[in-house]
C-alpha cells in the first residue's frame, strides 16, 4: 500500500468511522469526495483492474465495504474500490 497524496490542510481523510449504516438494510451510506484523480478498482488493492478515473472533485457513495484501507464506493453507475488516502469525508 503506497502512501498515497498529500492531503491539503483542513482536508480529512475518510475512514470507517464516515460510514453510516443504515439500521434496516446494514449497508453503508454516506458520500465523500475525490481529493485527487483516482483509480476505480475492482477489488481493493492497487493490484486490481482499473475500472475507471475518477476526477478530482467528483462526489462518491459510499457503499459500507472495507478493506486494506480501501473503501467501496460506486460513481457514475460503476461500483468499485478506492483508496481512502484519496478521498474526502
């Protein structure tokens, strides 16, 4: 896992903690934002297919899933991982 960008100041990296779940469904909602371009994986690590970029300031769903400090998130129709490092709570 590489460490990813330098987040600007007064910016906060999303963490598990962002994620609200929904009592009824337990899935994840909530939404963060793209601190920089970022890859849309399939799987959450870097060694994943890239499904798409996603560009910086683009606005994300969060879907409830962790792992590795990748975070499930859907854009534009298209559901995926993204490294947290890169995204805005």
């Amino acid at each position: 896992r590489h460490p990813g960008p330098p987040v600007p100041a007064g910016i906060s990296p999303v963490t598990t903690a962002d994620i609200e779940t929904d009592p009824a469904s337990g899935t994840g909602t909530g939404t963060t934002v793209a601190v920089s371009d970022l890859l849309l994986r399939s799987g959450p690590s870097s060694n994943e297919a890239v499904l798409l970029v996603v560009p910086t300031g683009a606005a994300l769903v969060l879907t409830g899933e962790t792992s590795a400090g990748f975070l499930g998130v859907s854009y534009g129709g298209v559901t995926g991982w993204a490294d947290s490092a890169y995204l805005n709570a």
